[in-house]
C-alpha cells in the first residue's frame, strides 16, 4: 500500500469541496470493505482517501408512514437489515442487505457502498429497484435525485460524477397488499457473489384479485441491473395463476443478457432466471395476500 493523505470533513459541504480540490485521485472511505482490499490487493493508488464517517446526513434511518422510509448511505448493512420496518414493509431490502457476505463485512459495509461499487451481483440494487427507492445525491452544484434504476451505467461506474456523493436512499411506503422478495443463487450458502439475483414486488388490487403493479429486477446477468419490463407488463391487471407467472418467468428469462464465466455459463444463468423468477412471484404473491 502506497501513501496517502487521509481527512475527514465535518460536513456535506466540506466533503463535497474536498472532492473537488483533490480531484480524479480522491477515494471515498464509508465501510471500507472494498476499498482497501482494492488499495491492499488490487492495485488502487489514491492520492487522498475522504473520510465519510463524521458526516450526520448520511448516517440514520427514519421512517414515517407518509413521507416513507430515508436511509443514509452511510448505514450499514446489519442495520439496514434489522431495522424493524424494513424486515416487515420492504422485506427485499431486508433480505438482499442481510446476506452479503459475512457477519463482520455487514457491520460494516454500507448501503451507499453496495451501489456505488456498481457490481452487476450488488444484492442490494435489485431490491432497491422493484421498491421505487430514489437516491440522494450532493455535489459542488447542489443536491439531485436519481431513480435507483437509473443510477448504473456499466460494471464499476454509476452516474456519480466525480466530485458527487450519495447521500441517501428514499423509498415510498408500500401499498397496501404489498409483497416483496430478493433471492440469489450461489455456489456456496455465504461468502459469496450472485450467480443469479432476482428481486421481485408484487402489489394487489383492493379486491386482491387482480395483480395492480409489478416490478421484477435482475441482478449478475447483465452489465448492470436490469427490469424485467415485458414480464411486468404481462402480470399487471391480471388474476394471479400458476399460468402467469410460468409465463411472465419466460419473459423475465429472455430478458436477461448472462455472460459465461468461471462461475457458470450465461444458458444456466438463463436457466436460473426462469425457477428463480417463478418462485420468487410466487412467494410475493403469499406475501402480499397475507399483508
């Protein structure tokens, strides 16, 4: 590990202006679960690491009924995860935060962290997808708000310039007969990437006949996170069946663009879309029934 200047600001402002001064060679530092991997093992040289750890905007959750639930990026997985609302209102979030990696690396890798670093497997994109969130975003021009769906560009690059920092994620509060869900494949139960990750919300009509709004999002195959649209498209407005979500896991399944690698090959990826997305519908399906 080479030298480095490290501070650490004391406000957003001061964060955002540090950014600036110190140009393309400044890292930012929340949880450090990366990055110093990637300054100790893959060869990451920054000139300066900015420290986030003082600043009070990215840190907290909140959540009322009305204006939904607030997340600083700065919050750590373990918390996000245990926070009691999310468990029982945004059950993918719950469950996409609480299974990255081990229990130390989810006390302290954050939210904020998870997408910023912008891999295709993140297992918290998909769940921020299908739940509307909308990041918070601060920067030497003032602050702006990007659907979490929009936030990824490519592996490794988000919509972030330079200069800006994620502050917090916003999500609606869910309807009422709301389900969601996030599962993954992977070789080994923990300590491991996404071969396949599938986040899924399903919102019921009042009569609970009828499926309102879907969201299917699909993680590791492709660049970035994708929706599964024309899946969503084909369950909204529609009774529920075992026909239609076999149907709408065929669409979710010619949607995704796998590659292969050394951890499969981009048809059992494909493969895996398919089970993966029916069983998900299906357990969203009994989640928002029983809500």
């Amino acid at each position: 590990m080479r030298r480095f200047e490290y501070v650490a600001p004391r406000s957003l402002t001061e964060a955002v202006a540090l950014l600036k001064e110190r140009g393309d060679g400044a890292k930012l530092l929340a949880g450090g679960t990366d990055l110093l991997v990637q300054m100790k093992e893959a060869g990451a040289h920054p000139s300066a690491v900015v420290s986030l750890h003082q600043l009070p905007e990215l840190r907290g959750i909140d959540f009322d009924e009305a204006q939904g639930l607030r997340i600083g990026a700065a919050s750590d997985l373990a918390t996000v995860a245990a926070f009691p609302v999310v468990p029982e209102r945004f059950t993918a979030l719950a469950e996409g935060a609480g299974i990255v990696g081990s229990v130390q690396t989810r006390n302290m890798a954050t939210l904020g962290g998870n997408v910023a670093n912008a891999a295709p497997s993140a297992d918290t994109a998909p769940p921020l997808v299908v739940l509307d969130a909308v990041a918070e975003i601060a920067g030497p021009e003032g602050s702006r708000q990007v659907p979490a769906g929009e936030l990824f560009v490519s592996p490794g690059k988000t919509v972030l310039a330079p200069h800006e920092i994620l502050v917090a994620f916003r999500l609606p509060t869910p309807p009422p007969r709301t389900g969601s869900v996030y599962q993954r494949h992977t070789p080994r139960k923990i300590m491991d990437i996404a071969v396949v990750g599938v986040g899924v919300r399903l919102t019921l009509a009042p009569d609970a006949d009828t499926i309102r709004e879907a969201r299917i999002c699909l993680g590791a195959v492709a660049p970035t996170p994708i929706r599964a649209t024309e899946a969503e498209a084909a369950l909204a407005g529609q009774p529920p069946s075992d026909e239609l979500l076999a149907r709408a896991a065929e669409l979710a399944r010619a949607a995704a663009r796998p590659i292969s690698d050394v951890r499969g090959s981009a048809e059992f990826r494909r493969y895996l879309v398919g089970v993966m997305t029916r069983r998900c519908l299906a357990i969203a399906l009994e989640r928002a029934k029983g809500s």
